[in-house]
C-alpha cells in the first residue's frame, strides 16, 4: 500500500535521479513511524534496479537483497553501530562493485552510531568511492555529531495530518478505531499500528500518569508497575506525553495529553524541556545500563512535584540518579 504523504518527498528524488543531480550522502531525518525506511527500500530498490515499483514507498516493506547493498544496525545483544561494523563498511564500499551500478550503504538508525563508529565514516561521506550512495536514517537528531549533518544532504519526513493519516489507516485495515492509537503515537500513522497493539496499556499509563501529575496516585507504586513493561516502550511513551505537554503549553490543548490542563498551568514551560531532555538522554543509553525502577522513581516523583526541582537537581548533581 503506497505511503501517501511520501508523494512530495519521492517527486523530488525521481526528478534529482533524473537530472543526474542525486547526492552521494543522504541523511534522512524523521519521528519514528512516519515512513523512513519504508522510503530507504524504495530508494535502495530505484537504485539498484531491484524489481518493479511503483511511484511511492510502500508499506509493508521488507529490506532488499542485493551483492552492492550494505544495510548496518546494531548487532542483536547491542544498543550501538561499533566501529568495527563501520570499518568494515568503509572496507567494502572500496571494492569494484559486483554488478557495474555502484554500491550502496544504509546506516540505520544512524544516531546509534558511537563518536568513534560516526567519526570512521566521516571521510568516506566526504569522498565516497566511485559511483556510491550512502543513506544514513535518524529517529533522534540530538546524538549525531554535527560533522556528519555537514557532509549529507538532508531530507526531513514529518507525520501527516491526522486527517490523512487517519485515512490512510482506515485504507489499511478498515473498521478498526484507529483515532485514540493515532493520537497516541504522536499522528505517526506506522507508529499507530503498533500503538493499537498497545493501547489497553498505553490507556492505563495515561491514566497513572495524568494521576501522578494531581496527586491522586504513589509516584513510586506507579514505577513499581511500569518497571515490569519494557524500557524503551515506556520511555518512549513518556518522551510523547511530555512533547504533547510542550504543545499544550502554548497551544492551549494537545490532543493525546494525558494529564489535566490545570495541573499543566502549574508547570514552568522551560522545565518540560529539561524533563524532555533528561528523558531522551534514558532512550539513548544502552538497555541495562541504569536501574529502570529508580529511574521511574526520579522521574514521577519530580512529575509529581510539578518539575519545580527538576532543572535545579539536574543541574546540579549532574544527572547522577541516572547511572543509579
């Protein structure tokens, strides 16, 4: 099924390829679930000349097969790209191409990259060998070093609409009540697919949380029970609820925000930034690497307090709960 809100991104690069003005470096740049790698295979299979396709990504997508194509993540038991897995790559796109039609190499996601792994590949985005593509795809701009934003071409994917979005879902798998997902994944529509798988836990968080920010629940019982759901689900969760909090400040609404609106009057706007940002920090350290029911204490007690402490605290101890 096309991924329709892909349309103005995929004109452009047909017409670039056309004009031979395609890059050697690509960053791609994006939420999670709007598209990035649907839209990765799509350029890889263009390029490569794998099989048929139509004039936009599609989703379902698998991940294509070909002699010429490097596709790097991290291993399985790793949060990171290592340096040795980019040392190998560089290693490689050296070569003479298998086919004669250059080769390719997507990093994915990039900001998993280590400074030493990022700064391997650093003079290979520069002068790429021969007739090579290297596409780099980040959910999170904060952990790329800004050397390699220098040295690619970027193209920022943005949700939808909700409107479009909703639409799109209602095409994929009619009669199904897409609209609370929706608005849970942040109106990222491939987001919301796994959001639907989650929503009667997602629902019961809302509720703790919007209970924790009033009063009305243990900060501590609340992380006690979120400490059993995995960590990067929760954080991620989390990561929303505060950007939708962020919106609601100046909007004056935010559809998905889990706690009441006069709770959210009582909170220094600056502080949800600090909160967000020590919450983004969490999602990019290894899993295992800090207790995750001391953590979710940190964060619901200074919830709890309506963040007056928050920036003062992290400023001043440095963030050491966090290694907790």
């Amino acid at each position: 099924m096309n991924i329709s809100w892909h349309k103005e991104i995929a004109e452009n690069w047909l017409e670039r390829v056309a004009q031979g003005r395609s890059p050697h470096a690509l960053l791609l740049l994006g939420p999670p679930g709007v598209g990035k790698r649907a839209a990765v295979a799509w350029m890889v299979r263009r390029s490569l000349g794998i099989g048929e396709l139509g004039p936009l990504p599609e989703f379902p997508f698998e991940r294509p097969e070909h002699a010429d194509l490097r596709w790097i993540e991290p291993p399985e038991d790793k949060a990171t790209i290592l340096i040795d897995q980019v040392r190998e790559l560089v290693a490689d796109l050296g070569l003479t191409s298998y086919e004669g039609g250059g080769k390719l190499a997507v990093v994915e996601p990039a900001n998993a990259m280590t400074i030493n792994a990022a700064n391997s590949l650093l003079k290979t985005l520069e002068e790429p060998p021969g007739d090579t593509l290297l596409i780099l795809v980040a959910d999170r701009v904060g952990r790329l070093p800004a050397t390699i934003f220098s040295r690619c071409q970027r193209i920022d994917f943005a949700v939808p609409p909700p409107r479009e979005g909703l639409a799109w879902l209602d095409r994929l798998k009619p009669s199904t009540h897409w609209a609370e997902a929706l608005a849970m994944a942040g109106h990222a529509p491939l987001a919301a697919i796994d959001a639907l798988e989650k929503l009667d836990t997602c629902t019961a968080m809302a509720s703790d949380f919007g209970a924790v920010a009033a009063g009305r629940a243990s900060p501590v019982d609340v992380a006690a029970g979120w400490s059993k759901l995995d960590a990067a689900f929760v954080l991620d969760w989390l990561a929303q609820q505060v950007r939708l909090a962020i919106i609601a400040s100046t909007a004056g609404r935010a559809e998905g925000l889990a706690i009441e609106r006069n709770v959210l009057e009582r909170m220094d706007r600056r502080n949800l930034f600090w909160y967000l940002d020590t919450i983004n920090r969490l999602r990019g350290q290894a899993a295992g690497s800090f207790n995750l029911e001391l953590t979710l204490d940190g964060l619901l007690i200074d919830w709890a307090e309506g963040l007056v402490s928050h920036r003062r605290e992290t400023e001043a101890e440095g963030m050491q709960w966090l290694h907790a």
